[in-house]
C-alpha cells in the first residue's frame, strides 16, 4: 500500500502490463480509476475478458471509473457534452486544458480538473466495501501530446501520490514510453524525474537482436530499497518474456524453452 509504481516501454509496446495490473487490483477488489489516453474502452475491455475480467460489469456496481480519453479529447475540443456533464453541468471537464492551453496572458494551464477528477473518483464513501484504492494511467506521456507542459503533468503526479499514496494509503500504476535515442526532450524530461520517484519500476525492453517469435523482450524489474529508511543499494531482477493469448511466460535469459 501507499506505492508508486512505473511501467516504462523502450522499444517495444508495454502495455500487456497495464492489462496486468487492471484485471489484477479489480480481482482484488480495490477501488480503480482507469486514466486511459491510449485506447478505447471496448478495447481494454476485450482483452480484460481474456484475463477473466468484465470491465463493464466493474464499471456497474461501482468498482472501476473509466476516463477514455480518446472520445474526451474530440468532445472537449469540439464543445461537445457527454452524459456525465449534463448531469453535473456544473464540474468541469476532466480534460478541460485542451480549451485552455494556454490563457489571454501566455500563462500555460494546470491539470487541476483531472486531478479533481481523480480524487473525487477514489474519494472514500460511507459504506465502502473496497479493499484499496488504485489509480492507473496509460499513457502519461500523451498528456504532452496534447498540449500540457512538463511542469503541469509532474505537478499533476505529484498531487496524485499526496491523495492516492499518502491520505487514502492506495497505489498508482502509471505507464511511460521512452527512446533513449529520441530527441523529444520533454518526454525524457518525465521519464526521468518519474523514475526517481517511483518505488518500483518495471522497464519492458525490445531485444538489442531485434524481432524473435519466441522471446518478445526483456522485463528489468527495478526495487527501490534506497528511498526507504535505511535502505540499500536498489535491486534489479532481469527476465526475458514471451507474450501469449491469455497470459505472458518469463524466464531468465538465454533460457527459453525455444532456445534450450
């Protein structure tokens, strides 16, 4: 409880762990805000049925909070309402600094209406049932694709842990894409200052060989030990993986079954 975890992708697509960590807390019976920039809701939801997991039937009684981001987008630029807005008018559209990138006086806009969104969503009601509270966002980085500047996404990030880790003690799941060779600099600028954050990261990596049908990539899992009291050196655990239908196969490198 109370963590921070991030899952980066280099050179490969890292999203069969945000698929992971969904259907995992909603197994678990905690309490889920799904950010998601990526895709649609169908989507996750297609491959969640894979993993035993209805997302529509989380999102009826309550457990799961979905904002599509895709659908949103479009809606906020175009002045279009949603359902959600026309019952509350009054709350501001949690991707509201698409209109207001940028104010009459050049001052850049603050995601403080999808932070607001958030913490209403995992806000605590009277009889709660839920065994904690989770936040997950894929992709972060579109945030900067959309127009937010650096310093407004890591202030969004920051206020997240301060209501989701610290007061309500739960978890936030936040997937990155990085290039190591790109020159986007803002986006480096996020993985990095999210990297020394976190307390754990999981960084999916493509093969420095290239393209094999039976190992998909490597999984460095990074533990943060040093951001606690006392703590030591950071550990590191090293696995090559191969993504299937329903589930992903790790072993150690070199020691796949189609190698062996």
């Amino acid at each position: 409880q109370g963590k921070f975890m991030l899952l980066r992708d280099t050179r490969t697509d890292g999203s069969f762990l945000v698929h992971h960590f969904l259907s995992f807390y909603l197994r678990a019976g905690c309490k889920v805000c799904f950010v998601a920039l990526l895709q649609s809701f169908s989507h996750y939801n297609i491959v969640a049925q894979k993993l035993g997991v209805s997302l529509t039937a989380a999102k009826d009684r309550g457990q799961l909070v979905f904002l599509e981001g895709l659908g949103s987008c479009l809606n906020v630029v175009f002045g279009e309402e949603e359902p959600e807005e026309e019952q509350e008018p009054k709350q501001p559209h949690p991707l509201q600094f698409l209109r207001t990138s940028f104010s009459s006086s050049g001052t850049v806009s603050d995601l403080r209406a999808l932070f607001d969104f958030v913490r209403t969503a995992l806000a605590p009601a009277a009889g709660d049932v839920w065994q904690g509270r989770v936040l997950l966002v894929d992709e972060l980085g579109v945030l900067l694709s959309l127009g937010a500047a650096p310093v407004a996404v890591l202030d969004f990030v920051h206020y997240c842990r301060v209501a989701v880790c610290s007061r309500l003690q739960g978890n936030i799941v936040v997937l990155v894409h990085s290039d190591e060779d790109s020159e986007d600099e803002e986006n480096e600028l996020l993985v990095t200052s999210m990297c020394h954050h976190s307390d754990l990261i999981l960084w999916a990596e493509g093969l420095a060989t290239g393209f094999c049908k039976d190992v998909h990539g490597q999984l460095k899992i990074i533990r943060r030990t040093s951001l606690q009291p006392g703590g030591q050196r950071d550990t590191l655990q090293l696995y090559q993986y191969k993504i299937q239908e329903r589930n992903v196969t790790f072993f150690a490198r070199g020691m796949s079954a189609a190698v062996l």
